[in-house]
C-alpha cells in the first residue's frame, strides 16, 4: 500500500537523496523546503505524487498550515519525518543570544510544532509514524557545537516522551540518529564570533578530523526505507558506523561516574 510522507528539508542532504527515494518507490510525498524552486526537478518528473510546500518551520501557524494542506490535498498523513534544521559552530560562551534562540527555534521548536500539528490524523487514523531526525550528538557531544548539540538533545528528550503518549494511539514514533555525514550542515556559514581563548581547541579539532568518520548521504536511503516499512520501527535508529562506538563509550564513562558516587547519591535520598 502506498504511504504519504510529509519531509521537511527537503532541498538538500538527507531530505533530498530521501525525498527522490520515496517518489522512486512509489510513495506520495509533500516536500517541504524555504525554497521550493530546488524541487521543480522533482516535480517535473514525479508530477501529483510529490506536493512542493513553502515553509519555514520557525514560524507555528505556517507548520500548522502545510498539515492542512497536505491533508487536503492527499487526504491523509502517514509519516512525518522532521529533518530540517542545522548546525551553529562555535564555543558555548561565543554564542549570541541572537544565535542560541535561532538555533532552537528551527531544530527543536520546528519539530514540536509539526508534531504537534500532525498528532491530531495520526489520532483519528488511529495510525502514523513520526521521525525525527536528531543526531548522535543528542546522547553525547563534541565540542563546539554546543548549542547545535543542546537542541538534539531537546528532540530526544521530547520524543522519548512522546513515544509513551502516543503508542496507546497506534502511533510509532523513531529518533534517528546519524554520526557525521558528508553534507554542508557542518560549513554553512552559521559561525559564532570567535574568541581567542578557544582557537586552540578549534585548532586540535580540526587537525584530528577524520574523513572516514564521514558517511556518505546516499548510503542512508536503504536504511530509511527499511525503517519507514517496518511493522514495528523502533525507537531509536542510529545511522553510520561511528555512531554505536561513541554512544557505548560515552554510557560506559557516564555508568562508571554514577557508580563512583553511587554512596552519595543513595544517602541524598533521605
């Protein structure tokens, strides 16, 4: 049976390379993208089964508005898949107010609202899956990217949530979470101003930058296929091989810091 898929960021890096894999398969898509001249390829090509929107998912009412018009159009939403966003470089103190609440506003609040505005027909069907795309960086870090990593770590949190709130509906919800990919999230231009303090740091991580540890965009499609067809998705879904080995180094150190203050904790219980 054909799904409908509604995908944000759709122009460019995984929501492109996935946008065109749904249409190749045959399902119905709504595209999402701040400028919607990138898909007239597609649109061209695929004709009704994709539906090119205009959206910027910072602002509420218009995420609320593409559902509607995405469920008028093709009468139903089957998947929702939450991938725009992007990625500020920079130190924790070199953020900017300006720059913190932007990097929020798309990342975490774009996703809450389309969430939210979906929730409603996923209920009435009775069925539905929403994906977030979120990112190894939402269970552990890497620094200077602070703020980008905070935001992630906001989606996991809201979608764990989400997921206990929503299976009684017959809704799955999925976090996937991809290491590092070769893709311009990384040099966008979206910079905070440096301060002095911290070129050292940039400096040793920018020598030890491993290409290897970068996967390639093309190589995801199979994987999210799978995962959008799966009876039962799961929760969680990591993407790349570097993503299970920083996880699982990450919980072993954390697991080692509980148990070493285990004592203190018990005896704060009261």
């Amino acid at each position: 049976m054909s799904k409908t898929i509604l995908i944000t960021g759709a122009s460019k890096g995984f929501g492109r390379a996935w946008t065109e894999a749904f249409l190749a398969k045959g399902y119905k898509v709504a595209a999402t993208a701040r400028n919607i001249d990138t898909l007239a390829d597609l649109k061209a090509q695929y004709g009704d089964a994709i539906l090119p929107l205009t959206l910027d998912v910072n602002k509420r009412e218009d995420s609320f508005a593409v559902i509607e018009k995405v469920k008028q159009n093709f009468g139903t939403i089957d998947i929702l898949i939450n991938n725009a966003g992007y990625a500020l470089n920079g130190a924790v103190e070199e953020a900017s107010e300006t720059e913190a609440r932007a990097q929020f506003e798309t990342n975490f609040f774009g996703t809450l609202w389309l969430t939210q505005a979906v929730l409603p027909i996923m209920r009435s069907q009775k069925s539905g899956h929403i994906i977030q795309v979120s990112s190894v960086l939402g269970i552990t870090t890497l620094p200077n990217l602070g703020l980008y990593n905070a935001s992630k770590f906001a989606i996991e949190g809201l979608t764990e949530t989400l997921a206990q709130e929503v299976k009684q509906f017959g809704i799955n919800v999925t976090l996937v979470e991809p290491n590092g990919y070769v893709t311009d999230i990384w040099g966008n231009g979206f910079n905070s101003e440096s301060i002095d303090a911290y070129d050292g740091l940039k400096k040793a991580i920018e020598e030890g930058h491993d290409p290897d540890s970068f996967g390639k965009i093309s190589a995801t499609v199979p994987a999210i296929i799978k995962l959008i067809e799966a009876d039962t998705p799961p929760l969680r879904l990591f993407l790349g091989k570097v993503a299970l080995p920083f996880a699982k180094q990450t919980y072993e150190q954390k697991l080692a810091t509980w148990e070493e203050w285990a004592d203190v904790s018990v005896a704060a219980h009261g």
